[in-house]
C-alpha cells in the first residue's frame, strides 16, 4: 500500500499564488473531508521517490502539504513547488480547495447573513448588512465542524468586522439579547483587540451585560476571563432599551 493511500488529514503550510489570491488566507489549514483528500492525492506527483515517507522540509520553499494518516502519524510531506498542480489545488486562489472551504463557511451562515459572507467569501468588500448585533454574535460564537479549515481566519474576521465599529452601549444590549452561541462570540468580541483598544470611555459595559460575559467565560472560556476583567470597565445599566 503506497503511503499516500493512508492519508485521512493533510495540513497545509504556505502556498504560491497561482492566480488571483484571496483575502482572509490562514498561513496553515487543514484538510479533512475526504472527497478532497482524493482530490489532493489524485494531484500529487508520482515521482516523490519511494524511500523516506517525508521530503526534507528544509528553507527556500513557498509553502508544504503533509499528509496524516488515521493515528495521526505522517507518512508524507511535500514542497508545494515540487507540483503545480497541487500548489494550484491548495493555493489562495479562487479556485480549488480553500475556496471550497470558504464557500462551504458562507452556506452555513445564517440566513440574514448569507448574501455577506457569500461576498466576503469571494474576496468582495460588501456593504454592511441590516442585522441585530446579537445574530452577529451569534454567528461568531457558531462551532464549526473543522475549526482549523482554509475558513478559519475568515469566519473569525467577517463577524468581526462587522462589530468593530458599534458603540458599546449597542454591544451591551446585543449581549443582553444573544443566545448560549452568542456568549461564545460576544466574549470573543469583548476579549480582543477590536475592543481592548478602544479608549477607557468606550469599554464602560453596562453591569448586566458585563456579568454575563464574566460568568459565560468563568464556565466556557477561562483563558479570556482574565483580559475581561480588567478591560471591562462599569457603567450604570440602562434599563430602558432605545428605539
């Protein structure tokens, strides 16, 4: 049995643009589905010697594809500028595997959302959609099936984008407003740099929705409890929503 026949993971490093590269790019990601292993070794090359299972990673090239097999042992790594093909298969391109990643991310997103993150998806700089902060939350605290996909940086930094820039006040009450999967995302929100750099006066959070980040990251995300804590500031709750 050749050792490519093995392979149910592969992890990508790198990449040469073959064409048009896409925004949003992770520098390494993960494939699984195995419609797209069989895909990626129908590409591989057929001249990578039969010796040691691994090609010598060393400096000077662009970009590699190491394939695991199923107790998680790899059985072969290749440069991606030993294959064309291949390079353009798991390149930032618009066409091949990560762009199936990417689409597969936008179909999943809710339905107020799709039209964005198809565009976003396509490497287009849509307008901001009319959506309640909390579906946004929402969307950014969605667990995905394989977190660490070609989509990886994009399903992060879509959402993210579209909360950067909303007043606090109107976060606090998406807070108040979201669901368990929104806590994920709003604590996400609220522990990164989109709001820890924001100046003293615009990380007053309201105290209801201030505990409840605090408690949901107490249980769910610990490693973000600290950075909260001292980044939250307090402000009197408001109990009167705005129109």
């Amino acid at each position: 049995m050749k050792p490519t026949s093995r392979a149910v993971r592969a992890l990508v490093r790198g990449g040469r643009t073959t064409g048009q590269p896409l925004p949003h790019h992770p520098a390494e990601y993960e494939i699984h589905d195995p419609g797209e292993i069989g895909d990626l070794l129908a590409a591989w090359p057929r001249d990578t010697g039969s010796g040691s299972p691994l090609v010598c990673a060393c400096s000077g090239h662009e970009g590699f594809v190491t394939l695991y097999e199923a107790s998680g042992q790899s059985v072969r790594t290749l440069p991606l500028s030993r294959a064309e093909p291949l390079a353009h298969l798991l390149g930032p391109t618009a066409e091949g595997i990560p762009a199936r990643h990417r689409a597969r991310w936008a179909r999943a997103a809710p339905g107020p959302l799709r039209a964005y993150a198809e565009a976003v998806a396509r490497g287009k700089d849509p307008g901001r959609p009319a959506v309640p902060l909390a579906l946004v939350f929402t969307w950014l605290g969605t667990r995905r099936e394989h977190e660490a996909d070609a989509a990886s940086v994009l399903a992060v930094e879509a959402p993210m984008r579209l909360l950067a820039d909303e007043p606090t006040a109107d976060l606090a009450w998406a807070v108040r407003e979201t669901d368990r999967g929104g806590l994920d995302g709003a604590v996400r929100f609220f522990a990164g740099d989109a709001f820890t750099t924001r100046h003293p006066k615009r990380r007053r959070v309201p105290d209801t929705a201030r505990d409840l980040l605090l408690r949901y990251a107490r249980s769910h995300r610990p490693a973000d409890l600290a950075v909260l804590e001292r980044r939250l500031l307090r402000a009197p709750d408001d109990r009167v929503r705005r129109s």
